[in-house]
C-alpha cells in the first residue's frame, strides 16, 4: 500500500523538484546580474541601463507568471543593498520591476507575440508593449511615491524619472532578446572541437564588438571629440555584419556586447555625468538613445535578412518540389506515349494480319456500323474498304435465311414495302367525325 502510494506520488514530486530547480537558477541568474550591477554603480556612477529586468521579462514568457516569486525576492534583495533604505522603499521597488515584467508579458501574449523573435514584428511588439508602456506607466508611478518617500529632491524627479524609464527598456530591448534567441539552442546545443569558418567569422565580429567601444569611449575620447559622430557609425559596422551574415542569435549576443562595453568604457571615461556642459563627448541621455539606435537597428536588420532568408528557402523548397513534379509529370507523358506507340504498332500488325489471312473479316463497333474490312471480304460483299467503312453492317453483309434461302436484305426490303402501303391506305381510309 505504501509503495502504491508513493508511486502515484512520485510524478508530483518530480515536477515540484523540476520547477524548484528552474526556479533557483533563475534566482541566482537574477541575483549575479543584480550586484554585477551594483558593482558598477559603486565604482562608475549610475548605470545607463537595468539588465536584471530582462531576466525577469524572459522568465515569464519562457516560463509563465507562476515564477513571480522568484523575480520579486530577488528585486527585493538587489534593491535592498542599492538603496540602503528602509523595506517600504526596498518592497516598492521589487513590486514595481515585478509589475512591469508581468504587465508586458501579458501585453505581449495578447497581441501575439512569438517568443523565438522570427519576424520583425515581434521585436516592434517587444519595444512598444514589453519596454516602452509597461516601463512608463510603472516607472512613473514609483518615482512619484519615492519622491513623495523623501529618495530623492523634488526637483530631481523628472531627471530620475527619465533615466530609470530608459534604462529600464533598455535593459528589455537589449538583452530580453539574447535570452529570448539562445533559450532553444541550449536544449539541442552539442560541442564539437571541429574546427568551422563561421566560428571564425564569429570570433571576429565579437573581437570588434568588444574592442571598437574602448577605443571610441576612451580616456582622451578623440573619435568623439574630433569627429563628432563617428563612434556612432563605428560601433554598426559590427552590427551590421553579424546581421548579414551570421543569423539573430549572433547579431542580437553583438549588440548586447557592444552596448555592454560602451556602457563600461564610457563611464570609465567619465561620460556618464551630464558632460555635455564640459563639451566631453555624449551625456547619459544620449549615450542611452545611441543604444536603443543600435539595438533597434540591428535588430530589425538581423530580422528583415532572416525572414528573407526564410522566404527564399521557401521559394527554393518549393521551386524544387515543382521542379519534381514536372519531372514526374514527363516520365508519365513518356510512358503514356510509349504505351500509345506500342497500341499502335500492335494495331498495325493486326491489321496486317487481318489483311492478309484467307478469310472474310469484318468488323463492327457497339452501333453496329463497320469499322474493319480485309481483302476477303471486300471481295466476298463486293463493297470496296473505304465504301464500307461506316455503314451499317447488314447493308455490307448480305446473309442469306437457313430456311427459305431468301436474302436477310430482301426480307428486310419486303418488310418496308408492306408497312409502306399499310400506312398509305390507313391514310386514305374515310374519317367518320360526329355521329
């Protein structure tokens, strides 16, 4: 009895352990991108963007909202050691995150969003109801209550309020999409120390998406200070090369590499103040719109080449399968041809054998009508082939009566006359009309 209940038990069992075990992974994936973050702020100023969000966003569209929990202890514990205030603040600001990363997946699943980011619309769905609405609504909402909390000057609000809104959907269009790509690979993923030109290729578009933010966020800035502008154009080329040519998950992981190192290299650089009124390179507001200019752009350009990459494939699949069916098509035609050949050869040498025996041949169809006349019987019915082709068999074939020796033709004849003159005198019998 004890075994057959812990048997019916065990599958229940399974799953609580399975979910339990997705559900640390995920808390200490939170919590390492959280004090990473907080690493950075303590030792570089504010940062440019909030990652962990992504993090929380992805859990619940690859999961589903039963893992809120896990997002809102984790805030929780980030938000304690960022704040250093009491729990009321550390509570609002974990219910906050927690709000906006259910409300967007929520949003998305309403308005079909596909969460393998195949088509450009689903990045346009992921900007404008994952990042944009959620994060403005929520953002909002929780600076005004800790302004009114005493967190931070009145006047501070707006500024605060502006760079946590961007951040936050920078932290969503930046890495929500590199999880959301790579997720499928990790179940197939299989390593092999084959070496690959694509591998190499790959190397160097991440060697370019490290190395080209360094160089234009440097100490002395001299891309930015001496051509204004360039960096920005620098940092797409690598964008652009992994969008053309080596798929979404490597063009999305070079985005999230470049955004990340120009984050770092700028704020090392002192960029992250307001150094717009020094005349020093960019401020924080626009270092964040570059970021969502690449991301937006190669985004959309990784996507657009990968669906016309997918339609192509189509066409190709279905060019060839066309291609196929014509083939088929031809071979049929040639048996069918082949099978024509062969049924007339076979009639032609009936015909010759038909032609050439001793007997009289004819031929009818279903009708009756002659279809078939060998030399014999041209001679033996006096009607020549040609003539006979056509007519009625009994008017060929002239057969003579067993009993009386009399031609079928001429009972026939005899037949006609006599219903002939019955109908001509039934015609000229008087009509008696009346009494």
């Amino acid at each position: 009895m004890f075994g057959a209940h812990a048997s019916e038990r065990s599958p229940v069992g399974d799953e609580d352990r399975l979910r339990l075990g997705v559900a640390l992974r995920w808390f200490v994936a939170y919590l390492s991108v959280g004090f990473s973050l907080l690493y950075f702020q303590r030792h570089f100023g504010p940062s440019l963007w909030y990652p962990p969000i992504a993090l929380g966003l992805a859990l619940f569209l690859l999961r589903g909202k039963k893992y809120w929990p896990v997002i809102l202890i984790a805030d929780a514990i980030v938000s304690w050691f960022q704040f250093q205030s009491g729990p009321w603040v550390t509570l609002l600001v974990a219910a906050n995150t927690t709000a906006e990363t259910l409300v967007a997946q929520h949003l998305l699943m309403r308005f079909g969003f596909d969460r393998r980011l195949r088509r450009v619309r689903d990045l346009l769905l992921l900007v404008v109801y994952g990042a944009l609405f959620p994060t403005l609504v929520g953002t909002a909402s929780c600076a005004t209550l800790l302004s009114g909390l005493g967190e931070f000057a009145t006047g501070e609000a707006l500024s605060t309020w502006l760079n946590w809104w961007i951040g936050d959907c920078i932290g969503l269009v930046v890495f929500c999409p590199v999880i959301l790509v790579m997720w499928p690979a990790q179940a197939r993923r299989r390593w092999s120390l084959k070496f690959k030109p694509i591998a190499l290729e790959r190397a160097l578009v991440a060697s370019a998406a490290v190395v080209l933010p360094i160089v234009t966020f440097s100490a002395d800035a001299p891309l930015a200070k001496t051509v204004p502008g360039l960096y920005q154009f620098l940092l797409l080329l690598p964008v652009l090369w992994a969008a053309l040519r080596l798929g979404t998950r490597t063009s999305f992981t070079v985005i999230a590499l470049i955004n990340t190192f120009a984050a770092l290299s700028a704020a090392h650089a002192g960029f992250t103040v307001a150094s717009v009124a020094h005349g020093v390179g960019p401020s924080v507001l626009e270092l964040q719109l570059l970021i969502m200019t690449l991301s937006m752009a190669g985004g959309l350009v990784s996507l657009s080449v990968a669906s016309e990459r997918k339609a192509r494939l189509r066409s190709e699949l279905a060019l060839e399968s066309l291609e196929q069916r014509n083939q088929l098509l031809h071979h049929k035609m040639q048996e069918l041809e082949q099978a024509e050949s062969a049924l007339a050869a076979e009639r032609e040498r009936l015909t010759v054998t038909l032609q050439s025996i001793g007997d009289g041949v004819l031929g009818a169809d279903k009708n009756g009508n002659v279809t078939l006349v060998n030399a014999c019987a041209e001679t033996m019915t006096g009607w020549s082939a040609h003539a006979a082709l056509g007519q009625p068999l009994l008017e060929v074939l002239d057969l003579l009566d067993e009993q009386t020796g009399i031609s079928r033709r001429s009972h026939r004849s005899a037949a006609d006359l006599f219903e002939r003159r019955a109908a001509a005198q039934d015609r000229r019998a008087p009509r008696h009309h009346g009494r």
